[in-house]
C-alpha cells in the first residue's frame, strides 16, 4: 500500500497574530501565543521524520488554488476582500479568524493543496493520502471565514472532483471527526445529494448555533447530512459506537465514489480546547473503520486532511496513528500518553452516550442511494 502526505513549509507561516487562548489580546488580556499556531503540526512532521515513517509515504507536491477553483464554494466577492486584506498587512475574515499580511496565498496553497491530494487518491498515484494543511477549512462559510479558517479546504476540493473533465466523480463523502461542528462543510452542501456530510462533535460548542440532529439538508439534499452531537466527556467507546451505528451504516447506504476525512484531533482527551477523551488508539480504530469503509464502497479512495487540534504534545501521537493506519506502517514509536489516557474514567460507552447515538439511527435510512 502506498500512502500519500502533503506538507509545505509555507503551512506553518500563517501568521494568527497575538491572542489568549483564540481572543485578540488587549486591554485585560495579555499577548500570548494564539492557540491556532504552528506548533501541533509541525511537531507531527518533526514525530513522522524522527520515526522514519516519513521515508515510507509519497510526498505530494502542493500548488495554489485558482480563484476560479476557491469560487466553488465561496462568494467572488469574500474572495477579493480576503485578496485585499492580505494585500494590506493582514486582518479578520470574518468571526476568531485573525490573519497577518501574506495569508491569502497561504491559505490558497492550502486549499490547493488539499486538491492536490485528491487527485493523487482519485487518479491511484496512492492508495491513500493524508494533508498535513494550514491554516483549516471546515468553519469557512460561503462569505466569511470562522473559528480560524479562511478556506473550506475538503469542500473545494470536493467540488474540484465533482467538475467536467477527465476522473470527474459525483458522489463524495466527508466524514468529520474535529471536536467542533463542520458548519461550513454542511453549508457548501446543504441542498446538494451528491454529497454526504457527516460531523461528529461536541454537542453546542462551536459554532453554538449550529451542529444540531435535526440539521438534515433541504431540498433534493434532505438527508444528505447528519450531525452527531456528543455529550461532553465522550471516549472512544462511544466514538467507535457512532461510526459502528451511525457513520459507517450511512456510508455504506450512500456509496460515495471518494471520501475525506476532516480530521480534527481536538477531540483527544489532552486538546485545551475540546472536552471528549479520544486517545490516539481510538483515532486509530476509527481510521480503520473508515478504511474498511472505503475499501467496500468508495475502491478505497480516501483522503485525510488535518483540521484542528491544539495540544503540541499529543497531536503528533494521534497524527502518527493516522498515517501508521493509513499505510499498514508501524513504527517504533509508543504513545507514552495512551496508558494513562486509556485507564481514565470515560473511555468506555456510558449509557447517556448510547440515548444519544440510539436516537440518531433512523436518520441514516434517510440517507440517498445511488
């Protein structure tokens, strides 16, 4: 099995400016490092080098997305503002999403990069592939970027696929495990049934107005989305309980032609910013899960892209599970977190968790069939 990575140094210059926490520092709030920085990803570029995994994958070379191509998903006129911006030392898109000077090309190598991946899986350069992007995409919405992404990345690149021309698909799947709800995913798609999206978060945390079960699609898309709200302190029990009900079932009623991964590691049980328990093994059954998924529907096409996470420490152990998982590698490396990690409280299924997902079941024989 060959498996793909995409990296670009360029990624970890996107500049999130002073903050505490995510909130712009100034009057009471002192300068600190923003909690969107370089530091998560490139200690998994720096864990997948010192293991060795990285001599095993195929690189993948990045390019920058068209205007044309970032216009699939978002308004010409966000667009040029986001230009201009960038042009004038850098500002706000639109709501947590600071940027400095320059960002706008950054982010557009990053959505192109993600393109970039997405052929290599559609047209089997790889097998599989994983983007190690920055800054993310799956808050950005049609006119204003959210939650410090600029660019829906998975979504442009899914319309990418879905355009006229040689390898074009029409059924796509976007499976997302980041701790907050992929609002701008579902957006991009709302009324669109050649697009199945899933998002598995944590119930009412960001955005607050969004990510509810009853959030379905409209139109000829009714159906075609499924929210799966978790309550707070959910481990991998009841992670693994979701996809085995909920996920992989809609998956399967679906048959996507190629699938991404919105692959957040905020979930894990050391994020600041997230309240669940994942460990990096529980990452690593999930991605296997989404393997099988993809064998049996999809002709194993499947593309991880990295959305949040913010935990220096134990994002590279959780990135490093992905990518082991992905090409069948194992290193050498141990998780000196997941002992402890696994024996806390809250890592198996608790019966309130299972209420939860039990009450999701029936959207998935609403799910279109080919």
């Amino acid at each position: 099995m060959t498996t793909g990575a995409l990296w670009h140094e360029k990624y970890m210059w996107w500049d999130t400016r002073h903050a505490s926490v995510f909130i712009p520092s100034g009057g009471w709030l002192e300068p600190d490092e923003h909690a969107e920085n370089p530091r998560t990803k490139r200690r998994l570029k720096n864990l997948l080098d010192a293991t060795g995994l990285s001599a095993q994958l195929q690189w993948l070379e990045p390019r920058p997305a068209s205007v044309e191509e970032l216009c699939r998903v978002h308004d010409r006129e966000y667009v040029d503002r986001m230009k201009a911006l960038s042009d004038d030392n850098g500002g706000d898109a639109g709501e947590l999403t600071p940027f400095a000077g320059g960002g706008f090309e950054i982010a557009a190598l990053a959505a192109g990069g993600v393109i970039a991946a997405a052929e290599a899986v559609r047209d089997r350069v790889v097998d599989n592939a994983y983007a190690i992007t920055r800054p993310p995409g799956h808050h950005a919405e049609r006119d204003r970027g959210r939650g410090f992404c600029m660019f829906g990345n998975v979504a442009i690149a899914a319309r990418h696929l879905q355009a006229a021309g040689p390898g074009q698909m029409s059924r796509i799947a976007v499976v997302d495990w980041d701790v907050h709800h992929g609002n701008g995913t579902q957006q991009a798609f709302w009324d669109d049934p050649s697009v199945l999206t899933i998002s598995l978060h944590q119930d009412g945390y960001y955005p607050h107005e969004s990510g509810y079960a009853d959030e379905r699609g409209e139109g000829d898309g009714h159906g075609s989305n499924i929210n799966v709200p978790l309550p707070p302190g959910t481990g991998t029990g009841g992670y693994e309980y979701a996809f085995d009900e909920v996920v992989v079932p809609a998956l399967e009623r679906f048959r996507p032609e190629f699938v991404f991964v919105a692959s957040g590691f905020d979930s894990s049980a050391l994020d600041p910013l997230g309240r669940q328990m994942l460990h990096s093994e529980g990452y690593r059954r999930l991605t296997r899960r989404m393997l099988d998924v993809a064998a049996s529907t999809a002709g194993g096409r499947l593309l991880g892209v990295h959305e949040g996470g913010y935990s220096a420490g134990y994002v590279p152990f959780c990135g490093l599970a992905v990518l082991e998982e992905l090409s069948g590698i194992r290193t050498e490396a141990d998780d000196p977190f997941l002992d402890f990690l696994s024996a806390m409280a809250g890592q198996d299924l608790a019966p309130h968790q299972k209420d939860v997902v039990d009450g999701l079941v029936p959207l998935v024989s609403d799910v279109p069939t080919p």
